[in-house]
C-alpha cells in the first residue's frame, strides 16, 4: 500500500507552492517542494566552490541531499535558483533526484509534491494532477510585491521589469530542456490563477482533490 498523491506542477510565481501547501495541511499529507532538492544541490556546489556544469559532481552532490533537511530560508536565495535551473538540465542528476522524490511520494497517509515535472514523470500514475499557471506579467508582479515585503531580491532592490525578464528566461529554460520539460500531463487539471486569489485557486483545487478521493 502507499499513500494518496497529490501531483502539483507549474512555472514560478503560479502559487503553486501555496496550494501544495494548503492542500497537505487540509489532508494531513506530507509536502515536498521539488525545487528545493534541485536548490540543495546547486547550494552544495556553490559552498563547495565547485563547478555548476560538472555532472559527476553535481551528481555525487544530489545523491547526498537529505530530503529531511532543506531548509528553505537558505535555498530560496536568487541566486541559488537560477544555479538550480542549470542543474535541472542534467539528466543522471534528475534520476538521483526522481528516486528520491518517488520515495517521498509513497509516504502514507498520502504526499503532496510540487514542482516541474511531478505529474509527467515522477508521479505519472498519481490519482490527482494540477497544473498550475498564470501569465508572465501576473507571476512578476507576484513576485514583485513579494520582494518588495521582504525588502530585497537577492539584497538589493529589482524591479519591475527585471523580474518579468528572470521569469521569462527561467519559463523558457525550464520548458525548452530535453529532459522533463515544464508542460501539463495530458490529465493533469489546469488552474490559471491570473485573475484568481489564492482563497478561490484554493478552492478549485480541493473540489477536484476532494472529487478523485472520492471516486
Ligand atoms: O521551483 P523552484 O524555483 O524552487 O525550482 C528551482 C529550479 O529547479 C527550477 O527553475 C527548475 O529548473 C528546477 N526544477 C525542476 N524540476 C522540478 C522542480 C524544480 O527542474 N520538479
């Protein structure tokens, strides 16, 4: 027996991580933030002073990550994220990392990851998909006010714009790599939050959580 699988994906800033969120405490489920086993690895080559674009050691680094303990205050680093997403193309790395993601994904009572590529390869047989989206410019505002609360982005002040043009290159490297491109499974369900609030995204998402559990 394993538990119930809640397969969430979705670009940055789609409030996917919020929904994962809300929806395992609703359930009583764990919740594993995929983006932040990639962010481990790349933050222990960075402390490491190693290099980004060697797979053996990024690999070595990866099968290394405990995933009891990322800690997110430290991963959510900027910079740490555009190091991940470089890591993210190496596919010997994501097979560590997949392994280890599965493993999470059968803990009982049931598990909800979010992350890329969670409902077409991780999970692929999880009785619940979401795809999470919502346009460039609605992510970056997102993002914007975020950063503005928490005064800084990466310790100084971006604006605007500069977050639009991060969030484009990283939706473009995260859905143009060979490997587990970003994209919906073909039964995944699509929420786009652009003209949502996080209530009503929530919402949505636990009728069509609360319709396959009870199917
Ligand atoms: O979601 P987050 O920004 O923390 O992810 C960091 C990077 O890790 C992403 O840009 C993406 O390239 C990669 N990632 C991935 N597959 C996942 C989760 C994250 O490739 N399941």
């Amino acid at each position: 027996m394993t538990g119930f699988t809640i397969a969430i994906d979705g670009p940055a800033a789609s409030g996917k991580g919020t929904l994962a969120r809300r929806l395992a405490a609703q359930f009583g489920f764990h919740h594993l933030d995929t983006g932040l086993t990639y962010r481990a690895v790349a933050h222990a080559l960075l402390q490491a002073d190693l290099p980004l674009d060697n797979e053996e050691l990024a690999v070595v680094a990866a099968e290394n990550i405990d995933l009891g303990g990322l800690d997110r205050d430290i991963l959510s680093d900027h910079a740490i994220g555009e190091a991940a997403s470089k890591i993210a193309v190496m596919s010997k790395v994501r097979r560590v990392l997949v392994d280890k993601q599965r493993e999470f994904a059968a803990r009982e009572p049931g598990a909800v990851l979010d992350g890329r590529d969670i409902g077409t390869v991780v999970c692929p047989d999880a009785p619940v998909k979401l795809y999470v989206t919502a346009s460039r410019e609605v992510r970056a505002k997102r993002r914007h006010l975020e950063m503005a609360a928490k005064n800084g982005y990466g310790g100084g002040t971006v604006s605007y714009e500069e977050i639009l043009a991060d969030i484009v290159r990283r939706d473009e490297r995260d859905m143009g790599r060979a490997d587990s491109p970003l994209k919906p499974a073909s039964d995944a369900h699509l929420i786009d939050t652009s003209s949502m609030d996080i209530e009503t995204a929530f919402k949505t998402a636990l009728a069509i959580v609360n319709t396959a559990r009870d199917g």
